[in-house]
C-alpha cells in the first residue's frame, strides 16, 4: 500500500470509529471548538497589543538622556512590583522634555528622523458637531518608519513638516468615522477652529501597543497625524506629561520650558558611519556621557514590557488550551481502553503497533480539525461581547489573517501533539486482550 | 451501604483507570482557569464604581472646551463660564477644578516628600507604598477656595480647608506616619513646594487601576491645559437634574461650532474606565460560563462513553442486588473523587501563581470563598456531565449480563 492509500485506511477506520457514536463525537467537536475560540480571541487581542503584523527596521535607534537620580527615581525603583508603576518607569527613560526633543529634531545626520508628541485637538468633520481627539503632532518620515499604511493619500511632504500648511492624515477609525464612504483625502475638517485638508487616511488600526511610542495605558488611537510645526500654533497641551520639577509658571510656554518629559525621538541609522556620526552629534548636543544610544534591538531588551493584565488572560487561554487537549486525550483514552478487546482482536490477525497508533491519532485529528478550524468563526459572539463591553480604546477587536491562522494553527498543532499519548498507549495493546471480551 | 463504606473501594478502582491522572489534571487546569476568572471578576468588578469619598448627590460635573485662546483669553472665559453656571437657579456654589474624579485621564501620577524625611515604621495608611527615601506617589488637583466646602469634604486637620495646599489623611499618614502634617512643608514634583494648612478626609479619583488613588493634595494652581474648564456644581437639594439641564444655556459659547460642553450628574455617573471594569467583569462571568459549559461537555462526553461501555459491570451490579440508586451513587462518586483531588492539585497551582496575578492586578486575593465556589462548581459541573449518562445506566436490566456480545 502507498502510504496515501494507506491515509485514507486510516481516515476510514477513524470515521467508523467516529460514527459508532456520533452522538459523543459531535459534544467533544463541540466542546473543543468552544475552547478555541477562547484561546482565539486571547490570540487576536495579544497579537494586535504586540503589533505582530507591524515591520520595523533594525536600524531604528533612540536616546535615552540620562538624568541626575532625585525623588524621580520612586517610578523606576518601583516599577519591579509595581504593575502601576511600571509604565510611568519607562517613559520616564525613553521621553524628552520639549527642548531636548527640538535638539535632537535638529539633527541633520540620521537618515530619517521623527519626534512625536500626543496632544489632545477639537476636530470637526464636514458633518456632525465637534470632537476631542488625540492628535500625534509628528514628522512625515513617522509613516516610513513605523510602516503605516495608506488606505487612500498618502503623508505630507517633509517641507509640511514646519507646519502652517493645513494638511493632516487621519487614523484609520477617524478616517471611517468622518469619512464612512472612505472618500476623505482632498476634504476638509475643522481642527481647533482651523480648516486642514486631508492628505492621507491610514489603511489600518494602529497596535495596541503601538511601537512608536509603547504602553500608552488606556491610550485612544493616535486619530489624527498633524505636522509637528502645528504643535505651537494649535496651542496643543502635551498629553500626560511626567513632571520632574514643578514648571516655574502655570502657561503653556512654562510648561514648555520645563523639564517635564512628552517628546518621544526615534532616529533611523542605516550604516555604522551614520551611527558614529550621530554620536559625535549627541556628544555635542548633550555631552558625552550624558545618554545612551540603543538600536531597536537593543531598545526592546533594555526596556522589557512589564506584566500586563492582558498577558494574563493570554496565559490563562494557553491554559484553556492545554485544558482542551487533555479533554481529548482523555477521551481517546477512555474510548480505547474501554474497547481493548477489540483492538487485541486487530491485533491479533496482524494489524501492526502503527496501525492501532495512526487510528487513534487520525481519530483524534478528525475531531480536532474541524474545532480548530471553527475556533476563530465561534469567537466572533465572544470578540461581540468584548468590544461592546470592554471598550478601553477606540479600536474594536477585528478579525485579522495572523489572528485567524494563529487561532487555528496552535490548537491543531496542540491537538497533535496532545493525541500522540492515547495514540501510543493504545498502539501497546496487546493481542491477548481479545481474550477479555464476552 | 452507605456512601462513606462505598468510597474506599470505589477510590481503589478509579485510581487504577489509566485515564485517572489526565481527568485529575484536568479538573486541576480547570480549577485554575475558573479559580483565577472568579478572582479576576471579583476584582473587577471592585473596581467598577469606586466611592469618591465625598457626598455626591447634589453635585453636577461640568467640561467646557474651547480652541486654543491667548491665556488671558482663555481665563476670562473661564470666569465668564463660572459666573454664568453659579447663577443658574439652583446652584448653592461653583468651584472651579483642574480635574475631576470623572476624568478619564489619570495616566501619570506624581510624587510628594517631605523635609522630614522617613518616618519610623510603616506607612500609617494601609496599602499605601512610600520609598525607603519617603516618597508617596499620589495625585494632584487644582480647586478654587471653596472645594472643600462644596463636596463637603471633611476636615481630619486645620480649622478649614485653607490655601496654598490641603492634603488627604493617608497623604499626612503615609508622609508623616500618622502625625501632625499642619505647617510642614510639602515638596511635589508638580507643584512649588507650599505649607499644609490642612488635612481631609480621603477622597479618590472615581477612575479604576490607578495607583493609591485617594493619596492626593489639592492647590490652588497648578500647570493645566486652559483651553478646558472643570466646575463642580453644588446644587440645591434634589436639584442637580434640573440644574444639569440648564447648563447648556447658561454657556454662551456651549453652541459654537468647536466648543465641547458636557454636564454630569457625580451621583451615579459612570466613567470610562469604570465602565471598561464592569464590562470586563460581565465578560469573564460570559467566559466562564462558555468554559464551564465546554468542561460539561467534554466530561459528558467521555462519562457517556464509559458509561455506555460499561454496561456489563452494571448489569453485573445490578445482577449482584444493587439498586438503581446504588449505581448513580456509585458513578457519581467515582466522579467526585477524582475532581475533589483535581480541585486540591488546582488550588496549590493557583496559589503558587498568586503572585505573578498580583504584578497584575494591584491588591488581588484568591480567598477561601474563592475556592469554595470554584470547587463547588468544578463539582457541580463533574456531576452534571455525569448525570445523564449515570441515569441512563440506572436503567440498565440485571438481565443484560446474560447477553454475549
């Protein structure tokens, strides 16, 4: 026998096995393909918060401007048992105050450069009343880098940059929200009483977890994108600021002059010369000795995200998982052993280990496939449910390819694996068992 | 034969079943999945309206935004706004604030120290962290005088509530471990260094997962975004829907075309994040109850199985003078036995990873009410799967013994 017609011999023993009791097969179809769909939606929502589907380039560096240790210190001292704490620790490294940021910003030497800073606008769409929104007031070459996609349009032009041309590119949920025929690039809206045209609407949500600029807890959507040149003529109050000292005014300009930290800098350095360039450009702006440089790489290893409430849930949906291979295991197991006479009659006229193991195994992927495959459809009530009620951003949970091929392919490998137990134990029936039957 | 005399055999039987070990693992991954949604429910739903700590009823919240204004602009707007909503028939007093215990946006919070350095022992408030350097992570607000008067905010020190700063009662306790704070010096990181002139009863920031949220200090200024106003209304009795409704008017600028008014009843108002706690809260009790259904299920299905092939040693049973009780008692202990060991594995699981959940969820506890439900359903769901399939084997005639296959 081929081993493909050899497949189907087993398919076909697996489906009789099956159909002996169809009635139990179609309960653990059912329950498993309720178990996925939990492990789908804790996939889904993990993989948007981690940005998966988002390339970056190696070459992206940023500064950390190393400061005088004071009473500051408490947020990153703390951040180790603090969940609270935690993120407050890691902007306070990687966030610059507003002059630090326009000096870095002046830099001529990376390849590509931008700054951003969060701040909340009034906009107005051609239709409907005014809205607050988070604005990220930031450069055109922000896009490139962070490899956000165009629905339609496109960014402004890096001369935008300077502001006072009126051009903005909305978020994608801005975007549909004030455009729902998708016909915004070209139109008009109303921000802070000033009319800006629209050049661009991004293709896509942004990450949960956007890299750009991460755990910005609670964080709506960046939903608009102005030119960073906008940032003092709209009057835009930084979003959160971290204060380090009290700013010497109650104003806007005080707060601008402060130390207070809002300004996230990321840098492109593509060659080793552009790195070595840009430290003797550091070392002259800020002093040497006075930051550290770190590629993306190094970035992420120096800055390890701290516990989320998420990456519990996600635990707990591995543990739903592995809670759902056991099911199967078991009841594979159950099922053989309770039928050991009959498989030491295979047995004994000739049927090899392999045969009763591929059965078995073959048995447990029939049940396990079409549960896997169903996983992400039957999250759809669930992932419903969620953003309906859990509506901690403005970016509701979709289904995406990676959350559907993760939401199938993990249980079905889980599965796999999960049945090679029963499988082998099973295979060890012996010949003699027949001799239990009657 | 009662129930007690049939366990110790029946216990010997089913720790011989091969397919044991995996029902008992089993039970114990569902005892920690359910164990932590029950905890992780309760917390949540904790923390779905937490009390602010002053009278609320008879409080209306207004936000007026307006486009960005030269300062002097924009102030005089915001005094034109407070005039204008303390005239509204109603309205005891205005107050205006820099935030409100509605805000959504408590991200960041900031630090406070004192000259004193560490207090000796403990902070005096429970639950409220302080460096080995003395620093308490807290909140700051701007109020007009009269804040205090106009939440009823009650007086812990100081003869009234006086300017530049007014502390709450686990700031005093967690800076100066319970002692006297008036006329000490308060260093903020966010606020120039100012006199205590009085301590209050804790009020918290109503917005759920922030860090110590009734550690806060209220002055009179502080750096804020001008183009928002915060005013805390305080009505006259019974009067806030009435006076919440006639706010719109009462602004000249609330129907231009970029300003943004909203007006709240405190009482009862729902923020965002409450929100978002509740309904994380509704939605593990919906996930629990989709796992608890699939655990059903897969019980079901393999207690059917082994009941169904079973049906000889019934019969056998039956043949030997058992009764129809007898055989459901029998398979509905061999259930339990095995799911009261799982619960017991799931419980040492559970508490092992209690503090990984607690870098999580600030404060959690997996308390002996806890575990008494997650068992008790765990148990309850093991009997249910088994009842069905136990029942129908109650039916199985003594005779069927007799039968070859």
């Amino acid at each position: 026998m081929t081993s493909m017609s050899l497949l189907g011999y087993h398919v076909r023993l697996a489906v009789r096995s099956l159909r002996r009791d169809p009635g139990v097969a179609l309960v653990m179809w059912l329950s498993l393909a309720l178990g996925n769909s939990v492990w789908a939606l804790a996939a889904a929502e993990q993989l948007r918060f981690d940005g998966r589907d988002v390339s970056l380039s190696p070459t992206l560096h940023q500064v950390e401007v190393l400061r005088p240790r004071d009473a500051n210190a408490v947020f990153e001292d703390g951040a180790a048992g603090n969940p609270y704490l935690a993120p407050v620790a890691i902007h306070a490294r990687t966030m610059h105050t507003y002059a630090e940021g326009q000096a870095l910003a002046s830099s001529g030497v990376p390849a590509r450069q931008s700054t951003g800073i969060r701040a909340e606008v009034v906009v107005r769409g051609p239709e409907g009343g005014a809205e607050a929104r988070v604005a990220r007031f930031t450069n055109a070459a922000f896009f490139g880098m962070f490899d956000r996609t165009f629905a339609a349009g496109g960014p402004w032009a890096a001369r935008d940059d300077a502001g006072g041309t009126g051009v903005v590119v909305l978020g994608f949920a801005t975007g549909r929200k004030l455009f729902p025929r998708g016909d915004g690039v070209g139109r008009a809206v109303t921000i802070e009483g000033r009319r800006y045209h629209v050049v661009g609407v991004l293709a896509d949500y942004q990450p949960l977890n956007a890299p750009w600029q991460l755990l910005i807890w609670g964080g709506f959507e960046d939903a608009l994108f102005l030119p960073l040149g906008d940032f003092d003529p709209l009057g835009a109050w930084p979003e959160e600021p971290i204060y380090r000292t009290p700013p010497d005014g109650l104003d806007r300009a005080a707060l601008l002059r402060s130390d207070a930290l809002f300004v996230m800098s990321w840098v492109d350095l593509p060659t080793p010369a552009h790195v070595e360039a840009y430290r003797s450009d550091l070392d002259r702006r800020l002093g040497p000795g006075r930051y550290v440089l770190r590629s993306l790489d190094q970035w992420r290893r120096a800055f390890p995200m701290p516990a989320t409430q998420l990456s519990f849930f996600s635990f707990l949906a591995v543990v739903v998982l592995v809670g759902g291979v056991f099911t199967l295991a078991r009841f594979l197991l159950t099922k053989g052993l309770t039928r050991a006479p009959e498989l030491g009659v295979y047995r004994a006229l000739g049927a090899p280990r392999a045969a009763i193991f591929a059965r078995t195994w073959v048995e447990g992927m029939l049940l396990a496939t079409p549960a896997a495959l169903l996983g992400p459809l039957f999250q759809l009530p669930t992932a419903f449910a969620f953003n309906h009620l859990v509506k901690f951003v403005d970016m509701p949970l979709e289904l995406s390819r990676l959350g559907v091929l993760v939401g199938a392919l993990v249980p079905l490998g889980a599965a796999a694996i999960g049945t090679l137990y029963p499988a082998w134990r099973l295979s060890r029936t012996r010949p003699t068992r027949y001799l239990g039957m009657g | 034969m009662s129930a007690w005399s049939e366990v110790g055999p029946i216990w010997r039987s089913v720790r011989r079943h091969r397919a044991f070990a995996l029902l008992v693992v089993e039970v114990a991954l569902g005892f920690f999945i359910i164990g932590n949604l029950i905890m992780t429910c309760r917390w949540y739903a904790s923390r779905a309206m937490p009390s602010s700590g002053h009278r609320e009823v008879d409080v209306v919240e207004v936000v007026s935004r307006g486009p960005a204004e030269p300062t002097d602009v924009s102030t005089a707007r915001h005094r034109a706004e407070l005039a204008a909503l303390a005239a509204i028939p109603g309205v005891r007093r205005a107050v205006a604030v820099s935030s409100s215990e509605l805000d959504d946006r408590w991200d960041v919070p900031e630090i406070f120290w004192t000259d004193a350095g560490t207090p000796a022992g403990p902070s005096a408030c429970e639950g409220v962290a302080r460096s080995p350097a003395g620093v308490v992570v807290g909140w700051t607000v701007a109020a007009d005088d009269g804040f205090a008067d106009a939440l009823d905010l009650r007086l812990v020190e100081g003869a009234q509530a006086q300017r530049p700063v007014f502390i709450t009662r686990c700031l005093r306790d967690a800076l100066f471990g319970g002692a006297p704070a008036l006329g000490r010096t308060l260093h903020s990181n966010h606020a120039p260094d100012a006199r205590i002139t009085g301590v209050v009863e804790d009020v918290r920031v109503r917005a759920p997962f922030l860090i110590q949220p009734h550690v806060a200090a209220i002055y009179p200024q502080l750096p804020s975004d001008p183009r928002v106003g915060h005013v805390f209304l305080r009505t006259e009795p019974g009067r806030a829907e009435a006076v919440r409704d006639a706010v719109a008017s009462a602004l000249p600028d609330a129907t231009a075309p970029d300003h943004i008014v909203s007006a709240r009843v405190v009482a009862g108002a729902e923020t965002l994040l409450s929100g978002v706690a509740r309904g994380t809260a509704v939605l593990l009790v919906y996930v629990g109850a989709l796992l608890g259904l699939l655990a059903i299920l897969g019980n079901f299905a393999v207690a059917a199985f082994l009941v169904g092939e079973r049906q000889r040693i019934i019969g056998v049973r039956r043949a030997l003078g058992a009764s129809r009780w007898d055989v459901l008692r029998y398979l509905l202990i061999e259930n339990l036995l095995p799911t009261q060991l799982g619960n017991l594995c799931g419980l040492v699981v559970v508490l092992a990873t209690l503090p990984a959940a607690r870098l999580r969820f600030a404060g959690i506890r997996f308390d002996i009410i806890d575990t008494l439900a997650t068992a008790f359903l765990l148990s309850l769901g093991g009997v249910v799967a088994k009842l069905v399939p136990a029942l129908r084997a109650t039916r199985i005639p003594p005779s069927v013994v007799t039968r070859s296959l």
